[in-house]
C-alpha cells in the first residue's frame, strides 16, 4: 500500500512568504519533525513557475530541505529528506532531522503518477503568490 502526500501552500505571514508543508497520510510532516514554530520551504523555491522543483523525483537520489525550526535551520538543522524515483515508486528516505527532541520521519514510498500529479496540481496553482 502507497503512502499519500498532499502539498499545500500557507498563505504569506508577518515573518515570511508563503511557505509549502507536505501532509503525508494526513500528517503534516514538517511540524511534526521540527515542532509547531517551523517553517516549510518558501513556496516559489519548492514550486518554481517553470515547473523543474526540487521534489521533481528522478532516478538519481537528491537531498531536498523541507523545513527548518523556528531557531532557523543554520542553529539546530535542518528537515531534510533523500527523494527519488524507482520505477513506479517515488521514495522519500534517508532523513535527517534538526537537533531537537522529535522522531524522524519514517520512510514514504508514493505512487509515481499519483506524486507527479500532485506536484503538477500544487504547481499549477499560484493563488498563493502575491499580486502588485
């Protein structure tokens, strides 16, 4: 059985702009890693107008940053995770964790065309970026 992700986007705040979180299997990943203060990646880095993000999964493993605590990732680490594709299944393994008092994160394994059509969907809405 597959695990199944859903990217949002939170809006813009008073400290940063809008920030991307990954629930997977109903679980918000980045809070539950770094704590309830954390912060996600800026949204315009994970999912870039032109489509190429950093969670595009291929054959070739690639580290990607997912969160940070709220001391910022340059005190205590960062959420990071090694995505790749193989086969049929997209991976998310290999996680390391800021230095706090939490559980890392078990590893994922996704539905290919299911992962893919969930980037493309977060990717396609851009509700979330600011408008002059």
């Amino acid at each position: 059985m597959f695990d199944r992700i859903e990217i949002r986007v939170l809006p813009r705040g008073h400290r940063f702009p809008a920030q991307v979180r990954f629930w997977v299997n109903g679980e918000d990943v980045v809070e539950s890693a770094v704590g309830e203060g954390g912060r996600g990646p800026y949204a315009v880095d994970v999912l870039p107008a032109g489509g190429r993000g950093s969670l595009r999964a291929t054959g070739e493993p690639e580290r990607v940053e997912l969160g940070e605590p709220e001391c910022t990732g340059g005190c205590c680490g960062f959420l990071s995770v090694v995505v790749q594709r193989c086969g049929g299944v997209v991976q998310w393994s290999d996680w390391e964790i800021p230095d706090l008092d939490t559980t890392r994160p078990l590893e994922f394994h996704f539905d290919a065309d299911e992962y893919d059509a969930e980037l493309a969907r977060a990717g396609a809405d851009r509700s979330w970026q600011e408008r002059p």
